[in-house]
C-alpha cells in the first residue's frame, strides 16, 4: 500500500514587483491628478517596494516622506473573509497619509473634526466599526484610517459616491469633506 503524500504547497508567488507597483502607482497618481488632487508637495513623496510583512500592506512615513508597500502574495492578499485587497486599493488608501502630511491643515481642520468624529492623530476609534459610518471595518480603526478609506472610495469611484452609500448621512458626510478638500487642492488652496 503506497503512503499517502502531503499535498504539495503551491511556491509562493510574490505578486507586488517593481513593475507592478509602478504600474499600479501611475494608474492611482492618474486618478488623483483627473480630480485635481496631484499637486506639487505630493512630487517629492518616495514610493518603496519594501521587505514582506504580512502584518502591513503599506505604511507612509514622515514629511512628505515615503510610501512603503510590503512585498505580498497572493494568501498574504486577502483578508480573514478570503476577500482580496488590490494593489491599486492599498496605494490609495497610502496615498491618502501622505496628502495628510504634505496638508495637515486638511486633517487638523474642525470640518475634519466634525465629518470623522476625532482627530486625525488619535490612536483610538472615534466609534465601533457600523456599516452605516464607515466604509470599510478598517475605517474604524482610528479617524486616520477612516479618512484613508474613504479617500481610497474617493478615488476608485472618480469623486461619485456608489448609490450603496448615498443613503448613509455620515458616510455622505466624510465623502463630502474629501471632495471639498479636492476641489481647494485643485484650486491651489491647502486649508479650509
């Protein structure tokens, strides 16, 4: 009678390359530039395919300072529900921080107070994650995070908020403070 034999692991597969990731980068600084949101200080931000590290996607650090992208597989893609995060979501959602740095006056604004419940440094959540407030469960993590999400569905969506998040008062609310803040960007304004 033959063993039975361990299935094999597929090689894993590292999906993030240089070429993707530039090619994601140049579609995402695309849309930001279509809404008028690509401006200057945004040009001296450093875009880095960094060491794998499961435990982050990406992280932007410093003024303007540098967006880092994990180099990722496929398994380290999806979220606990199997779902898969796209590159161009997570440079997004990166990007987002880094408008934050480059424009604080944006994120340190009483209307940014008022649309994400908190401040944007505060490490705690504003409120638990409801379908009704945030976008995503990750938006519930702190106000930062909430802002980078809706600033990702912002951009993926070209400014127009998906008929599934019209009805939600406080989501139109944040949706409405990322287009205002467009709009003055676009204008050469960076407060408001």
């Amino acid at each position: 009678m033959p063993y039975a034999q361990r299935p094999r692991r597929p090689a894993t597969r590292h999906l993030i390359t240089l070429e993707s990731l530039d090619a994601a980068n140049r579609r995402v600084t695309g849309e930001m530039f279509r809404l008028g949101m690509w401006v200057e200080p945004l040009d001296q931000v450093g875009l880095y395919l960094g060491h794998r590290d499961r435990s982050f996607y990406g992280w932007h650090s410093g003024t303007p300072g540098n967006i880092h992208i994990s180099r990722l597989s496929l398994r380290d893609l999806c979220d606990r529900r199997g779902r898969q995060t796209l590159l161009t979501d997570i440079l997004r959602h990166e990007w987002s921080h880094a408008v934050a740095a480059c424009f604080p006056d944006f994120t340190a604004s009483l209307r940014f107070l008022r649309a994400f419940g908190g401040d944007y440094h505060d490490p705690r959540p504003a409120r638990a994650y409801d379908p009704s407030h945030h976008v995503t469960e990750y938006a519930a993590e702190m106000p930062a995070e909430d802002f980078a999400e809706v600033f990702n569905f912002f951009l993926r969506h070209k400014g127009r908020i998906p008929l599934r998040l019209a009805n939600k008062p406080v989501i139109v609310r944040k949706w409405r403070f990322v287009a205002a803040m467009a709009r003055r960007m676009a204008s050469g304004r960076t407060a408001f």
